[in-house]
C-alpha cells in the first residue's frame, strides 16, 4: 500500500503566524550556512551533526522520534571527550588578540587552525599578556596556558610584548607560531616578532593544507601559496574552530624572567572618539535603529550615553531618518562589530548578511518571532522607546556611581 501523507493546516498556519509562542519551533534548523569570507560554517549544535572526531549530536527531545513541535527547542547537553597530552611532542603556539579580555571569533578560528596543525602529538599553547576574563580556553583547543603578568604589558608596548614572545621562542621551541592578522594588535606585532627573529612570515593566511598556506596578496585580489613557515599570520575564517573535544588548558610559566626593553613608545591612554565619526566598517560597537524606532531623539540620546556609533536599516534610510551611509547590510556596509544592538530592525536578509561577521547580536524588538531574534545572541521583547530610557537611566546611574567611588 502507499503511504498517503496528510497535511496539517494548523502545523501550516503556526508556522506562517510570527506571532505565534510555537512559531519558532516550527522553522527548519539551519545546519550551515556561508561566512563573510566565503568558507562555509557548519552548526555544531544542530541534530544528527557529526563532528569531526566522529562524535554525534543526539536529539534526547523527541522530535526526530514524532515528537510534539514544542519540544524540538529543548536543549540537548553533550560531555564532549577531553583530549589530554602528559607530554607534547611539540607545541603550536597562539598569541590570541583577546580584545576586551575574551577569546574573539577571530581567536578562536586560530587556535581551530594550531589546533589542525598540531595533530594527536602537539601541544596548542596560548599565550596570554596580563589579567583576562575568558573561562573557556579548554572548549576553545588550548592544551596549555601561558599568561606573562605585568603592568609593562598593559596597554600599548609591542617592544616589550616581542620581548616576552622571545622569551617564550627560547623555552618552548613551538614549531609554528600563530598570530591573527587583525587591526586589533596581532598584525602589528606578528610583523614586529617577525624581524626579531629574522623570519618571514606568512601573511593574511585564510587557508593551510598539505604544507602549504594560501594568502591574499594584490589588495585581496589574488592568492598567494608558498611552503609553510614557523610564523604564520592568519585571517579571519582560517579555519573552523574547535567545538567538538575539550582540552586542559593547563598553565605553565616561564623559567627565566622576561628581559626588559628601552621603551621608545609611550602609551598615553585612550583618547575619546566621537562614534559619528567612526566609520561602519570599523566601529566596534553599533546601535542600528529599524522600522520600529518611533521616537529618533530617543534612538541619538541612547547612542549617546552608550558610547556606540549609529547605524539603520534600509527602511530607516529610505524613510529619511538616517543618512545613506549609516545603512547597514548586503545593499549598505558590511559590518564587523564586537557588539551590534537591532532596535526595532525585523531582519531582512540582505541586513542579516550585513552582520554576519558581528561578535555578539542584541535585538530588541516587539515581534518574538522575527528574523533578528532568531539570529540574535540576546534578545529583548518590549517596547523599544522603554527599554531605550531604561538603558540610559542604567548607564547613567552606573557612571554617577564610578564618579562618587573614585571621589
């Protein structure tokens, strides 16, 4: 007998209404999708998804047994193996950015590369300048943990940075080093550490394989093979980040002291910016105002107090409330903030390619099930023009607080 299969006009319409509580559980999970940068991303966490150490996402919720559609969001909790190494055969060492004190997205695609590079006998070793604030280097593939403390490391001192990686060369005799060719530090100091040690390094590396690494050269135009060196200066999406073993991250320190160099650059702090004149390509923190921004004054008071530059969506755009080139997405700027804040923006495709390379994403919006909440790290439902005074009403009283501490 053939099998009739029977349509479900309800399942059908909960999954047209956004507005309904099982509308969420009702779209298809997405496994991949295409980065920035062309490289493809797979979901770690999606159903049935098969690791590359053979380890399998299993659904403990029901849903791929027949199970109710409300049940497909409950979260699914896996032990990952720990992968332990008593004593390496050689190291991969990683200088991570750590912009803020955590791992970026950018970090965590180079120790995803040291991590391919050092194999089952390698040791990744992340090394570290100052006080951090990141709790996950295990699940991010570092075996071992260098931190080199020190207020000479803080702020601006490449001088003194080089002489502590020189330092860590003599100890641990890495095979590779790995620095991010990023603005962020890692560029400038993989090419300073570079001519200490009288190397050529590898630049704006997006591939290795077979002993060799591809690099863009001709302004990002063409690509550049070449035999791999020690010093390697990887771009964004090099590789895939680790996310299916954990590791132990264990510390370890340096032998000898760290050899103070004849400082030729001060650091004088940070100088205030105003955010209006950042550009969107670059600006690190951005508060994008959409259709469901109806109080614009509001929307600059906020930017204000939180210090973020101002973007928009098309609609916002066209409908006068902001200029042309504060319009963010596939027809706009491409934007690749640390933190990005969508207020009242639904998520039209062409902006969600836009923020593809944003760290976190935050929503606030009225509509649980628009596009931008599916997309968004932290998502906030409500009003906009509410939550706007309640975010400025907390920044205010947090800086009213740091003034009377510091008095």
């Amino acid at each position: 007998m053939s099998e009739i299969i029977r349509r479900d006009p309800r399942a059908e319409w909960i999954a047209r209404n956004r507005l309904h509580p099982l509308h969420a559980a009702m779209q298809p999970a997405q496994h991949s999708w295409m980065g920035p940068n062309g490289l493809v991303r797979k979901n770690p966490h999606g159903m049935g998804f098969v690791g590359p150490n053979g380890l399998k996402r299993i659904d403990r919720s029901g849903a791929q047994q027949g199970g109710s559609s409300h049940k497909r969001t409950a979260a699914v909790e896996v032990q990952l193996p720990l992968h332990q190494l008593a004593q390496p055969t050689f190291y991969i060492n990683v200088v991570p950015d750590m912009v803020g004190g955590r791992l970026s997205s950018h970090d965590r695609d180079l120790l995803g590369l040291a991590r391919q590079l050092a194999g089952q006998d390698g040791a990744v070793l992340a090394v570290v300048f100052g006080e951090h604030k990141e709790s996950n280097f295990a699940t991010a593939g570092v075996d071992r943990l260098l931190v080199l403390p020190g207020s000479e490391f803080d702020g601006y001192a490449p001088e003194q940075r080089v002489q502590g990686l020189r330092a860590v060369d003599n100890q641990f005799s890495p095979r590779h080093w790995l620095l991010p060719d990023s603005r962020s530090g890692g560029g400038e100091l993989g090419r300073r550490f570079a001519a200490a040690l009288g190397e050529r390094p590898a630049t704006r590396v997006w591939q290795v394989k077979e002993g060799q690494c591809i690099g863009r050269a001709g302004a990002g135009l063409e690509d550049l093979a070449r035999p791999l060196p020690r010093l390697i200066l990887a771009a964004a999406e090099c590789a895939e980040p680790v996310s299916e073993t954990r590791h132990e991250a264990l510390p370890v320190e340096l032998s000898t002291s760290v050899a103070r160099s004849l400082a030729r650059i001060e650091d004088l702090g940070a100088v205030a910016v105003d955010p209006a004149a950042i550009p969107m390509a670059e600006a690190e923190f951005i508060l994008s105002g959409g259709n469901g921004v109806k109080d614009w004054a509001l929307f600059h008071r906020a930017a204000q107090a939180l210090g973020a530059t101002e973007g928009a969506s098309r609609v916002a755009v066209d409908d006068g409330f902001m200029p042309r080139d504060r319009q963010v997405g596939a027809t706009g700027t491409w934007v690749t903030a640390r933190v990005y804040v969508a207020v009242g923006i639904s998520g039209a495709i062409q902006h969600l390619q836009g923020i593809g390379a944003c760290d976190k994403v935050v929503a606030i919006n009225m509509d649980p099930g628009c596009d931008m909440i599916k997309r968004a790290d932290l998502a906030v439902i409500g009003d906009s023009a509410a939550i706007l005074e309640a975010l400025i009403a907390a920044v205010e009283a947090y800086r009213s607080a740091a003034k009377r501490d510091a008095a």
